[in-house]
C-alpha cells in the first residue's frame, strides 16, 4: 500500500491529540457526513492490528487495516497552515467522499 502522511499533518496530529512517540493512531474509513452523508478519514487511538499496514512517522505509528486499505491506498495526507484544515487526496479517488 503507498500511503504518504506529510511532517505537517504529523506536527498537527501530535499538538491536537497530545501524541508521544510510541503512541499507535489508526486511520480508518468514517461512514456519515452531513446532508446524504459520505466518506471521509476516521482518526483515533488505538492498539495494532495484525496484518495492518504500518507507517512509523517521528516515532508514532499511524496504521490502517485491510479492510480500509481501498480508500487509503495512493492517499496523501497533508495540513494546509493558510487554511488550517487537512488535506487528503488519492489520484484514485476522484471523490473521497463519495467515491465510485
């Protein structure tokens, strides 16, 4: 799987969820959204799971499992200072919220 997490959203993570190096944050597929609803990336705590993809950033280990590894596979994520939002795009995904 080619998963990219730039410095930036790392440093946003760590300052926004306290996170110490050894900490284990999974990424998964959130379900819902406002109006009809959608897709989006679900962030939280948690221990690893086998069979997990693992990318270990600045000592925190961010993962996603096989089941949400369609959604995340080819997925950047970054943190745009000018906006203070994050950013998440996969080149195959032409919508992440609703993709095809």
């Amino acid at each position: 799987m080619d998963l990219t997490i730039s410095e930036r959203a790392v440093g946003f993570y760590k300052q926004e969820m306290n996170l110490e190096a050894g900490d284990k944050i999974r990424l998964y597929v959130r379900v819902g959204g406002c109006g009809s609803g959608g897709f989006s990336v679900g962030v939280m705590k948690e221990e690893l799971q086998d069979g997990a993809h693992i990318e270990d950033i600045e000592g925190i280990y961010f993962f996603v499992t096989q089941d949400d590894a369609w959604y995340f596979d080819g997925m950047t994520i970054d943190y745009d200072p000018d906006y203070e939002m994050m950013v998440f795009e996969n080149p195959y995904i032409d919508d992440l919220s609703n993709p095809q």
